[in-house]
C-alpha cells in the first residue's frame, strides 16, 4: 500500500536464509507478532507496516537476529517470540535461552541448546550443583537437556562415564509379562535415553562408547551394592522410584560424580501402598548445600505446540 512505512536490511542470500529459517518460519513470526510484511525477493529483507513503530521494531528484531547468527548461535523459535516480545532497550541477559552457546552439535550438524528461559535457568543449576532435582510436565526437555550436559561432560573428559537409568515401573505391565531375556524385557523402559543419545552422537562414537563401557544404560535396581565414582549419572522418570530405591540411587555416588534426577508428579505408577522417593527426596533434601532443585513450567513445553494445550485441558478436567 502507498502509505506503507518501507524498511531495508541488506544481508546476503545466505543470511536471508539463515534469519527465515525453515520455510521461512522466523518470518512469519515477526509478521503475526508485529503486523507487518516482510519481502524477501529482491535483495536484502524489506519491512512493510502502516506504522513506521512496528516497521523500525521489526527491523531492529531482524538486526539483533543477524547479530545472534554471528556469534554461532541457533535461532529457536522459542528466540524469536521473545524478542519481539522484550522491549528494545533490554539487557542482553534477557535473552538467554538463544545466547546460551549451544551444549553439543547433534549428528545432523544442529545445535543442541536451552530453547526457553526455564530450560536455561536448569543448565544453570547443574553447573552449580553436583546433584539436581528437575521436575516438570511432560515435554519440557528434562531428560534430553541432561543428557545432553551428561555427553558433554563425557566429551570434555570431565568424567569417565554417563550412566543413564530409570525405575523399571509402567502402568498396566509388568517386567515378567514381557517376552525375551531381562536384557530384552528392560529395553522398551531404556528407549528414551538410547533416542536422546542416538540424536546426539553419531553412530559410530555412540558404539565406541557402548564397547569401552562409557556410556551405560540400565534399571534402578542395577545401581544395588555399586559406588559410582566419576561418572555423569542421570535418574530418569524418578518419580516412579520409592523411597528406599531413591536412599539407594543417592548414596552410590562417589567422588567426582554428579547426578541429576528428572521426574513429572503428576505421572507417578506407582502402586498406592509405594510413595515417590522422588517427592520425598526433593522435601527432605531441600536446602542442602551442593543440591540443586529447579521445576519447569508449560511454558518451557517443546512438543508439539499442542501438548502444552493438552496439559492445560486435563488439569483443567482435575486430572493432574
């Protein structure tokens, strides 16, 4: 339109299609957050608003956009929401969950790094504390964050060892109703943890750490009668550990060893005489130096943008 305020950023092609990202999505944010167009067929980038407020916010996004690309940085799209979201003259700790260097570069050569604020915040506290307590709804990262400091940890010799595991506990089976050997039967439970290392290294570093033992992944009940001594170990799905299983897992670490425990109490199997270790360890633990805790919200869900939907429906319904 005539009266249309017309901004310019001149970026090579490249940069172009680095600052849209896939299908040119980052665009497309800008454009439903601030109500304005952006032209990208001719050279360089063009804002088109009818106020020249949104068109100058716009383009100041795209510039802080180009400056994040250059430091190496990954644009989420998590990033991109809250920089149109955040007022200009903010500080750039504002910005933390896509100026946190990226954790490792996964196998398809893609950043692995905090997408929300809580998801920072928890990277955060495992530098600050050999053992953390992450809880949180389904989908919020727990897991693959912590393995992914774990395997970097592992990387950076920091330690000798990732030892990845989880209470053997679903609802509705059993591990004796399952066919096969233990080996066989434990394997669906450990599923998760081998997907989050599968995306992370590639397939041959993955396999040269399971021949040296570097990397192991097992049940609660393997962690009996071991001292675990510089090792990265995590305890997924904690909350299904009773309490004896969880006095157990913690008093297994040895020296150089720090543990992160990752649980959702709103997703306990437990039968109704057990009650969660992972509950009862996050209360009576609280406050202890060298022990972290830290809960992460729906806002920091990275599904499917409908997952977080669907939590919000089911709390709503009184089903937590």
């Amino acid at each position: 339109m005539p009266n249309d305020h017309k901004l310019t950023l001149a970026v090579s092609d490249a940069e172009k299609n680095l600052l849209g990202g896939e299908s040119e999505q980052n665009f497309i944010r800008l454009e439903n957050a601030l109500g304005v167009r952006i032209l990208t067929r001719n050279p360089g980038i063009t804002v088109q608003a009818p106020l020249e407020a949104a068109a100058q916010k716009a383009l100041a996004s795209l510039e802080r956009m180009r400056a994040t690309l250059k430091t190496g940085q990954h644009l989420s799209e998590f990033y991109v929401d809250e920089l149109v979201h955040t007022p200009e003259k903010s500080e750039k700790k504002d910005f933390a969950p896509a100026l946190e260097k990226p954790i490792l570069i996964d196998r398809y050569g893609k950043p692995i790094q905090p997408k929300t604020k809580g998801q920072a915040k928890f990277l955060q506290v495992i530098r600050e504390h050999d053992i953390v307590f992450a809880a949180g709804p389904a989908g919020t990262g727990k897991t693959f964050m912590a393995v992914a400091m774990a395997v970097q940890a592992l990387e950076k010799k920091l330690v000798d060892r990732v030892i990845l595991c989880r209470p053997a506990v679903e609802s509705g089976e059993s591990l004796g109703f399952l066919p096969g050997v233990v080996s066989e039967k434990i394997a669906p439970y450990m599923r998760p943890l081998h997907d989050s290392l599968s995306i992370m290294l590639r397939t041959e570093k993955l396999r040269e750490y399971w021949e040296g033992n570097s990397i192991e992944i097992a049940p609660l009940a393997y962690m009996r009668g071991r001292t675990l001594s510089r090792s990265f170990v995590i305890l997924d799905e904690a909350q299904n550990a009773t309490v004896s299983q969880m006095k157990m897992f913690l008093t297994r670490l040895g020296p150089g060893t720090r543990a992160i425990l990752t649980g959702d109490e709103s997703q306990v199997d437990l039968g109704p005489r057990d009650k969660s270790g992972f509950s009862h360890a996050r209360r009576i633990l609280h406050g202890i130096e060298g022990i972290g805790q830290i809960e992460l919200g729906l806002e920091d869900v990275v599904r499917h943008r409908l997952v977080r939907e669907i939590i919000k429906a089911y709390e709503l319904d009184g089903i937590t």
